[in-house]
C-alpha cells in the first residue's frame, strides 16, 4: 500500500511541475503581447502647452462638426413653421376678402334687378308665388267612406 500512496504522490508532483512550467510559458506570450504606452505613443517627446491647446481646438471643433451634422436646427425649424403660419393667415385672408367681395357683388346684382323691374313688385311676386296646374281634389266627407276608410271616388260600397 506504501508503493501506492509514493506512486499516487509522484504523479501529483509531475502534474504539479507541469502545470507550473505551463504557466510560466503562456505568462511569458502574455508579457510579450502586452501594448506598453511608450509602443503606441512610438517615443514622442511630450506634447507642449501650444500643440496641447491646438489639438484640444481641433478636437472640440471636430465635435462640433459632428454634432451639427447629426441634429436638428431648430431655428431653421422654427423660421419654416413661423413661414407658413404667416403663409396659412395670408391665404385665409385673401379668401375672406375674395368672399366679401363676391357677396357685395351679388347684393348690388340683387339692387340693380330691383331697381329695372316695372310694374307692382308686390303683385309680381304673388304671382310668382302659385303655380299653373292642376288642382287638388277636396277630400271627401266622412259620411261618404265606408267602415274600412277606404274611399271609393266619394261613394259608398
């Protein structure tokens, strides 16, 4: 049983170095991969106030430009809406005081027929007031429908 448990103990000893020597690789291609600041900035010498503020200026203008591509203008807006509610009034008074004239320009029609029509106005319009045709027959008397109030041409069945 001894020889197991000293078998059972070298194996987890191998697997242990093993595994050590493992993470010592994939640490070192870990290391070597690693973007260090001076890499990406390739040795430049630091920037002086001058080049800091030109390129704070580019920046912020650069952001500008963006944003006013990407939104809206809302004073443009406000001009076109303001545009057409003065556009909309315009048109609207135009068409009452287009009404107002046609209205004048019958009533005046109206005055200017009166005026050259001869004779009694009155008895011209009484006139016109029955129609020729034929007459409504008078309903007949009661005593002359039967029961049912059926009319027979005013005799009783």
């Amino acid at each position: 049983m001894n020889t197991i448990i000293n078998g059972f103990v070298k194996g987890i000893k191998s697997i242990g170095e093993e595994t050590v020597e493992k993470t010592v690789e994939h640490t070192g291609k870990i290391a070597s991969g690693i973007i260090t600041g001076a890499d990406l900035v390739g040795g430049k010498p630091p920037m002086t106030e001058d080049d800091r503020q030109k390129a704070l200026q580019e920046d912020e203008a650069a952001v500008a430009r963006a944003m006013a591509s990407q939104g809206r203008d809302v004073e443009k807006e406000i001009d076109r809406v303001r545009d057409e509610k003065t556009q909309k009034e315009n048109d609207e008074e135009k068409f009452l005081e287009n009404l107002k004239k046609q209205r004048e320009a019958e009533e005046r029609e109206r005055m200017n027929m009166q005026v050259d029509e001869p004779g009694n106005s009155k008895r011209e319009a009484v006139k016109y007031q029955f129609s020729p045709g034929k007459r409504k027959k008078q309903a007949p008397d009661p005593a002359s429908m039967s029961a049912t109030a059926e009319m027979t041409g005013g005799k009783i069945d």
